[in-house]
C-alpha cells in the first residue's frame, strides 16, 4: 500500500473504533474555562456544590493557568481577562486563599490589565451574584420586553414590485437564537438583583486596581449614537429604584412561562451552557426549590455536559453528536468504505431518529416553513439550525440505507424547510430568518456582538454544497430564484484578495474552503472567475511546512487572514477548497495540494491527528471553540478527495490547464503518495 493509502486506512480504523453502541460520534467539544467557572459558581449559589467532583475541577482550572498568570480564551492567545477573573473567582469559591501562588501570580496579571473595572458585562454580572461587584454596574433590561409582539412591517414601493421597507418590529425574537436563550432568564436575574450568600463568601476586593471603595459604576460612552443606550439605562434603573416600571411583574410571569416552556424533557435549555446556566438562576430568584423537578432536570442536564478524568472536571458549552455524526459519515464514505457497511447504516438510523418533527422558535418569522431540520446536540427541539441540516442531509444521501424511501422523504422535508429560511439578501442564517437588526449589538449588556443571525457566506454555502450533491428531484424546493439570488450574495461577499470570511469556523480558510466546494458543484461556469481568484488566495497563505493554519485574532484583524502554525483541520479545509476549485473548473493547483497532502501524511500518529489550536468559532472576537474531531474527519475527508482526484489525474493523458507539470509521484515522509 502506498503512504496515502496506508493513512486513509488508519485514519477509517481510528474513527470507526470511536463509534458509540448507539451508532454516533460524539467527542469533546472544548472552549475556555469560563464554562467551567459559572458552572462552579452555579452549584455555590444553589448548594449543590457537593454533590459534584468540584475538587477534580479545581485541578482542571490549576492545569490550564499559564505562565503569564492568566487563563486564555483560546489556545496561545496571551491571556484573557476576564477569563481569568472568573477563574480566580472561582477558585476562591473552592476555598483556595488568595495567598496561593497560582491566585497570586492571577492577581498581577488581572492588575496589570485594569482589573475587575475592565471586565466585559457578564463578568460582572456572576460577580454581582455573590456581592463581589456592585448592580449598579450592570445594565437594566426591562422585563416588558417579554411583552412586545413580533410583528411584520411592510413600506410599498409605488415605483415597484418590492417593498421599500421590509422587516419586524422588536421583539426577543429579533435576538439570535442563543442570545434569547440567555437574554429571557437574564430579565428576570436582571430585574431581582439578587446577592446569594455562598460557602465560602468571598469578596474579591483585591482585584480593583482603584480600590473597591473608588469603582465609578457606570457603563462606558462612545460619543456616538449608541450613547442613547445609557441614557434609557439611567431612565430604566430610575424606574427600577421608585418602582415605576410598567407591566413590570407581567413581563417576569411571561419570562417564567417561556423559560419553563422550553425546558426540554432531558432538562437542556437551548442546548448550550449560557442558557441552562442562566435559566437555573432565574429559577432560583423567584425562589424555586433545589428538590423542584425543573431544577433537578436542568442540574442533571450540566452534569451530562461535564467531563471527568482521574485528575479533572470540566463543563463543555455545547455537545455535538448530531454535527459530529454527519461529519465523520461524510469523511468515511468519501475516503472508500462502503455506502451500504452496517456501522454506516446504523449511524443513519440513529440521524433519521434525530429528525425534529415539531414546530420551534423559528417559526414565529418563518410562517410557511414545515418541520423536519436537525439541531446539533442530542435534544433540542426549539432550535434546529440550517448547517447541521445540511450536512446531515449529505451524510445521508451518501449512505444506502435499507429503507431507501424512508431516507428520501427525511431529505426532501429537510430541503423544504431549508428553502423556506433563505434570508432577504440571499443567504442562510444559522437558526433564524432575517434576524439582522444589527443595532442590538450595540446594547449595554450585548458587549460580544453577538446578539443577532444574519445570514453568513459559511452556512450559504453548506446550502448550496448539500444542492448540488443531492438528486435534483430531491431539491427542487430550492429554485432556480432561490439558488440565484444566493449565488449573487456569495459573490458580493467575496473579498478582494479573492477570500469569503468564515463565520463558524476559523476564519477566511473556513469560509473560502466552504464556498469554493460550494461553487464548483452548482456554479462552475457561471462563478469560474470567483472560484480561480478564491484558490489563488489560498494557495498565496500555504505555509512553507505545506499545510495551512490561521489564528483566532484574524477575526479582530483581517491582515493576519490564512496567518497561523499549520493545523490538520486547517490544511484540510484548504485542501478541499482547492480540490473542489480544480473538480470545477480543471485548473487543479497540483503543487500546493500535493504539499498539503505531503503534510497531512507526515504529521498523522496512529491514525490520528493531534492540534492545540482552536479552530471552531461560538462569538468572533469573543469565543472560540476546539471541536476534538475536527482534526479526524476533516483531514479524513481532504485525503479521501485527494485519491479519488490521483485516480482521475492519471487518467488524463493529457492534464488540462495545469498550474505546474504534472507529477508522477510525491514524497511524504520518504514514501511515495
């Protein structure tokens, strides 16, 4: 066997051995340790604190400080503050004093940066909860809110068909999916202004550079627009303090109803941390008991989140068995195994049983949509996303399953339900439809930018990708409109060295691998000028090592775009971008892939890839995310293109419109590809 046979082999061996008995993949989903500190800081306010191996996260939390003194938000970022006052926080809430070496060397590097004062607003808000930073810091949201209906708001156009103006008026479904999820529990936390007493109770007051006694609490002006913002704050907290806050105790009754209402049965609340961990302090301040089966539900529901080792304790943000499954399916089918091998079979069984068939959050904008996407977690019926839909619905295309028919109606309800969210510009949002007002980014309380889902070139992309696989018969629920009018956003959103940012994953070698394998399956001709200038760009940012990375930090600067240490999940991505560029238009960059593949093989262990490096995106500029088979199935998936692409080039007497003279074989760690 040849050296890329010998690894695409290893590589199947390694992730059929990490199926589940129930037919799915399921692996860690990693971010920074703030999940594993207000989960922490949640067990001292309810006093469950004791029922968890707390001691084992004291361990987690103590191996992940760096030498700096800070914890990071993501993987060599230099430290992060208010990641690393949480942790500080929590670790004096495990008793450990603040003469420990590890807190002292924390409290230097949170002074040196400004301390508790310069933290972002939900710092301070777990800080608030315990005492440890006063309310008065923190931004008042009215609980009417919950009260404003969404309502759809259409401007004629006397010169034309289309409207001048259409859009919704505000409500909390103009917030993103995971935004409402965290911002509904939050009115109530908001509107109590709860201090609970915890065991030990602590006070902080070593983190204030000033002085506890000299903090100003108020938030910071812009001197622009968005300074309207502390004005209403100023007016709300007024209301606050003389009781004047109209419909105030009917907007926390409607904020109760919705929070219970979408408790899923296993006890999650949107599927992630934020939510679940906020919604278990609302209930706690309107005085729900620890014994009361909501609480029980959503307490066991965190626990399904942890994970623990002989030596640690850590809280996942998310899990992703549903996003996992479809990835690796794709991966292992697309590199040999047999559409029809029963692991594969019975990891579509498994996708099929996951199919949601109720009605959520989505369709309070979406009126015509029907049900029958997939969310990313085991359970999460109110918030199923565009993404993992659309790979699912690739992973099963790809699989022979016994029922053949069964599959084929699951695919086709799940593309009428894509098509029915497509966005007024043209593209496809993650979990929501036209959720673009983007002046919610700017509220006092919304400081990651990250509270609304307009439609991205990535998710865009998955669309058009999954069209273009599928028989067409399955997808004409996409019309040739639809499939036009996304076409053009892709183009628009192109940038000008020929790259598409990367909205879920890191960052523009996410975003161009994405659109490329979109364009080359649904537009090769039409879109060959943007598809050569997207594998140009990617070909510019190979590193000298052959493979491709960039950082984090291309999100807060675009200079360091396809700039970073090579990664196995990165490198793939580049390699199917370009893979897919050559399918389409059959100007393959042979020396560039050929490096890249070169690299893939040489750095393979065991079957296995290993990274530091976060490569998944939760907030650009403010949350990052390791998905833990990522470096498996992608680079799984570049190879398996790779030989089936070796197999058509040898087939070429002839190559046509090749970069660079056509190469017999390639050398990979002093063996022949």
């Amino acid at each position: 066997m040849s050296a890329l046979e010998n690894a695409i082999a290893a590589s199947q061996q390694y992730l059929l051995s990490l199926q589940k008995p129930e037919g799915y993949w399921w692996a860690e989903l990693e971010s920074n340790v703030t999940i594993t500190a207000e989960t922490i800081l949640l067990h001292k306010i309810w006093g469950t604190d004791q029922e968890r191996p707390l001691q084992k996260a004291e361990q987690y939390l103590r191996s992940q400080q760096r030498e700096h003194g800070g914890w990071e938000l993501y993987y060599g970022d230099g430290g992060d503050l208010s990641t690393t006052v949480e942790t500080y926080m929590a670790l004096r809430l495990l008793e450990v004093p603040a003469t420990d070496s590890a807190l002292i060397k924390a409290k230097e590097f949170i002074l040196a940066r400004g301390g508790i004062s310069k933290t972002r607003i939900f710092t301070k808000f777990h800080l608030a909860l315990i005492g440890c930073y006063d309310w008065r810091g923190i931004p008042s949201i009215p609980p009417w809110i919950m009260l404003l209906p969404s309502l759809k708001i259409e401007v004629p156009n006397p010169f034309g068909s289309e409207p001048l103006f259409s859009g919704h008026t505000f409500s909390i479904y103009e917030m993103s999916s995971w935004a409402r999820g965290s911002t509904v529990p939050l009115l109530i936390a908001f509107d109590r202004k709860p201090v609970f007493i915890t065991n030990p109770t602590i006070t902080l007051e070593e983190l204030y550079v000033e002085g506890v006694h000299n903090v100003k609490y108020e938030l910071p002006r812009k001197s622009d627009w968005t300074d309207l913002f502390l004005d209403l704050d100023r007016a709300f907290k007024f209301a606050e303090e003389w009781n004047l806050v109209p419909l105030r105790e009917e907007g926390i009754k409607a904020a109760e109803k919705w929070v219970l209402e979408r408790q899923e049965a296993t006890g999650d609340w949107g599927g992630i941390i934020p939510a679940m961990i906020n919604s278990l302090i609302a209930l706690r301040c309107l005085g729900y008991d620890v014994n009361d089966p909501y609480v029980i539900r959503g307490m066991n529901a965190i626990d399904h989140f942890a994970i623990e080792e002989e030596n640690s304790y850590r809280i996942q943000p998310c899990v992703s068995p549903v996003w996992d499954t479809g990835l690796v399916v794709r991966s292992l089918i697309e590199s040999g195994v047999d559409p029809d091998d029963p692991t594969l079979v019975k990891a579509g069984e498994w996708l099929l049983e996951k199919q949601i068939l109720s009605y959520g959050d989505w369709a309070v904008k979406n009126t015509q949509g029907k049900p029958g996407a997939w969310a990313f977690e085991f359970e999460n019926r109110f918030y199923p996303d565009v993404d993992d839909s659309a790979v699912v619905v690739m992973a099963l295309d790809l699989i022979h399953m016994p029922n053949q028919g069964l599959k084929r109606q699951a695919i086709a309800r799940c593309v009428e339900w894509i098509s029915t969210m497509q966005c007024k510009p043209g593209g496809w949002a993650a979990f929501d439809l036209d959720n673009d007002q983007d002046w919610i980014n700017e509220v006092p309380y919304g400081d990651l930018r990250a509270m609304i889902d307009p439609n991205t070139a990535d998710v865009t992309a998955r669309v058009l990708e999954m069209l273009g696989q599928i028989e067409p018969e399955l997808g004409v629920a996409i019309t040739p409109e639809k499939l036009d009018r996304a076409l053009r956003y892709l183009t628009r959103e192109q940038e000008k060295d020929g790259s598409w940012f990367g909205r879920w994953g890191v960052n523009y070698l996410y975003g161009t691998s994405g659109v490329l394998a979109a364009l080359a399956k649904v537009a090769p001709n039409t879109h060959r000028r943007s598809i050569q200038r997207g594998a140009n760009w990617m070909v510019s940012v190979q590193n000298p090592d052959g493979g491709w990375g960039e950082t984090c930090e291309s999100y807060k600067n675009p200079a360091l775009k396809g700039q970073g240490a090579s990664t196995a999940s990165q490198t793939a991505w580049a390699l199917i971008g370009l893979l897919a560029a050559g399918d389409g238009t059959g100007d393959y960059e042979w020396e560039a892939i050929d490096k890249g593949v070169a690299y893939l093989i040489s750095t393979q262990q065991d079957g296995a890839w290993n990274e530091d490096w976060f490569t998944g995106t939760g907030f650009p500029g403010h949350f990052y995310l390791k998905y833990h088979l990522y470096q498996q199935h992608f680079p799984l998936t570049a190879l398996g293109r790779y030989q089936t692409s070796l197999k058509q080039r040898s087939s070429l007497k002839v190559p046509l419109n090749l970069k660079v003279k056509e190469v017999d074989t390639v050398q990979a760690g002093g063996q022949e590809l």
